[in-house]
C-alpha cells in the first residue's frame, strides 16, 4: 500500500521478451523494494492471456507488491497499441486481481478513468491517476490546477512528473507538492526527471511524495538512483541511522523478549521492550487497551514510539507480535534496523503461551486455531527480515552467535555504500 509521508521504493521492469521478464524481475526483487512495476508498455511479446501472465509473475513477488502500467505512447510510453486494445489489457489486468494498483494518465479521459475505477474497486486495486510533463515544468498556478484535477479524478493515488531545467523549478515544484498534501487525504507521488530533480528521489517524504522509483537494470525515466546508492544518499543525508538498531520480530511466543535481553548483554547495549514501553505511555495494559476496544489507539502509538526508538542511540528492540502488521511498521524496520526474525512451530508456541492470561489474541477457546491461521497472515509481512532464527530448539548460545556475527556482516556492508 503507498502511504502518505512514509518511504517507499518501486523498481520499474521495461522488459521487452517474456524471458527478460523475468530475469529482470529476479534481479529486482533481490534488492528487496516494497513495489515492482511492470511497464506493459515495454512488452512486445504476443500476450495470449494477460491474467496467465500477471499470475506468473505474482507467483514470484512475495511480500512485494505490484504496479501495472501500461502507459501511452503521449506521456513516455513505449507502443502504440489502438486505445481500445490497451483498455482491455488494463481491465484484465485488474480482473486478475494481481496488482495493488494500476496508473493510468489523467489524459485518458472520465469516461476510460470511470470505467477503470468501477472494475478495480470490485477486485481491491487501486488507481494511480498521473500526468507526465517530458518538456518542462509548469508554473505554479498551473500545478496547483493540475493537482486539483487530479484529486478530483478516480484516483486512490495521485502522480506528477515533470522535467524541470533548472534547480529553481524543481524546488518549485516539490514545495508546491508539499502544500498540496496538506490539503488533501490521498498520498501523492511527486516526480522531478532529470539531475535537477535527483533530491527528491533520495528523500520522496521530505518532497510531498509517498513513492521513489529506483532502477535495478535501466532507466525508464531520467534522475533514476540506483538502490544501493539510494541508500547510501539517504544515510549521508541523515534519513537512515548511520548505527542502526537490532529488531527482534516473530509471533508471540518465539522468545524474543528472553532472546533480546540477552542479546543485549552480550553485546553491550541497551534492551527495549516495546510494548511494555507503550504500556507505560497509555498507563494500562494492552489487554485492558484491546478490552476497550481501542486497538486502533494501540497500534498508532505503538508506531509513533517504534519510530523514536529507531531514531535514537543504537539498541536492541522487542517488538510485539502484530508489530509487523502495520505496513508502516514494517518500511520503518526495514529501512532504519537490523530485522532478526525469531521462528518457532505452532505446536512450540502453543506450548509456551497456554498459560499466560496477556495475551489477548489468544484468550479464546481453540488458540492452536489462531495461533495457525495468524502465522499463515503474517507469513509474507516477516520477510523484511535480514536474518531468521529459530526457536524450537534451545540452542541460546548458538543462536545469539548467528546475530552478533549476521549484525557485524550487515555493519561492514553498510560502512561499504556509505564511503
């Protein structure tokens, strides 16, 4: 899902021939983005089942999520199918039910957009309504027409890219991408092409943006970084903790509480349980929180202090066990931790939770039911995980070993992207 004001990536693949397709797509999702975009507009394959092919590639995707963009020829596409043809991919393509969203020009029309917008919200997609400018950049009054427009569109997410030529333009443009997002509820992604405009894909939530589009083979449009090289920017910019922190996640039960402690010891820093750091906040216990029916309450704070303790002195954290349903939660741990996922088998869980009374999730009559169906949900939302570890067995020493040496590996490669 893209969210306003928070970092995202999205790696674009402009494959031309199905097995460019996906060994371009290998490539992408190695570097671990949080969306891929297919440039259907690149593709020129005979297509003989789009839904076929979405599901092959859905196959492959994971916990990422995918952009389909089959994009006309007047704003940077690539073919130049008859318009009806191009319809029909992009209602199939939604049909499919593969893609979190499909971007279509506000060119297109009200009539293409309506139609789109009525077969999407049926399948759970959502609509990227954009406008690309190649040329130039347009003055402000112009852009804030332009904006206005597109809110007033189908669109669940709305899009800009423009080609500023000089530095003035493309702050221009970004501050105008900044007040508007105050003024509107839908996450914007705020695009300057070129080197002008290079500011604004390091740090997209600083620029009005939810979405930076990074390149992992080519460009599919000018001012594209590299991710490695992103990262790194966003590091020396002071966006990503030049020490980071060490998250231990997994579902309740796992051991991360005992495993964090002791990590903690060995390693000489200091131990951070979250959600007793949040009971503290709130003045009662999550039980009693979740008993008054304010999980929604719950969850807010439990980010809002997650993201100081990732800000702060170098530590080892203890999430909670539905931590990484947040999908804010989980960009934060991934870009700004060192994520360990601590694994354990239901049976093994069932075991050591059956006699605690906190656990609200599982006061039920057949936890071993919850407790399977929960991990089968959360299953994609742990593979922000750098390492994974598991529990079954008690093997502390070995265990704690594996972290401190996967912590000093990831610590080497990020002093590397960084010189």
């Amino acid at each position: 899902m893209i969210i306003k004001d928070t970092f995202a990536t999205c790696i674009p693949i402009a494959a031309k021939k199905k097995s460019d397709l996906f060994s371009e797509l290998k490539i992408a999702i190695a570097q671990k983005p949080d969306f891929i975009e297919w440039r259907r507009d690149y593709y020129e394959d005979k297509v003989k089942d789009e839904m076929a092919l979405l599901r092959q590639i859905d196959n492959r995707l994971g916990p990422m999520e995918l952009i389909y963009t089959y994009r006309h020829l007047s704003e940077g596409g690539q073919s130049a199918p008859e318009e009806s043809e191009r319809k029909a991919c992009i209602l199939q393509a939604i049909e499919s039910g593969v893609p979190a969203y499909i971007d279509i020009e506000w060119a297109a029309g009200q009539e293409t957009l309506s139609d789109l917008k009525r077969a999407a919200q049926k399948k759970n997609v959502g609509i990227i309504v954009s406008y690309h400018n190649f040329s130039g950049c347009e003055n402000v009054k112009n852009l804030q027409n332009k904006w206005q427009e597109l809110e007033k569109s189908a669109g669940d997410v709305l899009k800009i890219a423009v080609n500023p030529h000089h530095p003035h333009q493309a702050q221009r443009f970004f501050q105008e991408a900044q007040r508007f997002q105050y003024d509107t509820a839908k996450p914007l992604i705020a695009i300057a092409m070129g080197e002008f405009g290079k500011v604004g894909r390091v740090i997209p939530e600083l620029c009005g943006s939810a979405l930076t589009f990074v390149t992992a083979k080519k460009e599919t449009a000018p001012g594209q970084w590299q991710m490695e090289a992103l990262l790194a920017q966003r590091q020396r910019m002071g966006m990503i903790p030049a020490e980071k922190s060490i998250a231990l996640i997994g579902f309740m039960g796992v051991g991360k509480t005992t495993m964090s402690r002791k990590l903690a010891n060995k390693m000489g820093l200091p131990y951070v349980d979250l959600d007793r750091e949040i009971e503290s906040r709130m003045g009662k216990t999550i039980s009693e929180v979740f008993a008054e029916g304010r999980e929604d309450y719950f969850r807010e704070m439990e980010h809002r202090v997650l993201r100081e303790m990732l800000d702060g002195e170098k530590k080892i954290i203890s999430t909670g066990g539905g931590t990484v349903s947040s999908e804010r939660n989980r960009r934060l741990l991934k870009y700004n931790s060192y994520v360990i996922h601590l694994q354990a088998s239901p049976k093994t869980i069932h075991q050591r939770t059956r006699h605690r009374t906190h656990r609200p999730l599982l006061n039920v009559p057949d936890p071993m039911s919850v407790i399977v169906k929960l991990l089968k949900e959360r299953k994609n939302f742990y593979e922000i995980a750098h390492l994974k570890i598991q529990t079954d067995r008690q093997r502390m020493q070995v265990n704690l070993q594996r972290m401190v040496d996967g912590y000093r590996r990831f610590t080497k490669y990020w002093e590397r992207l960084a010189k």
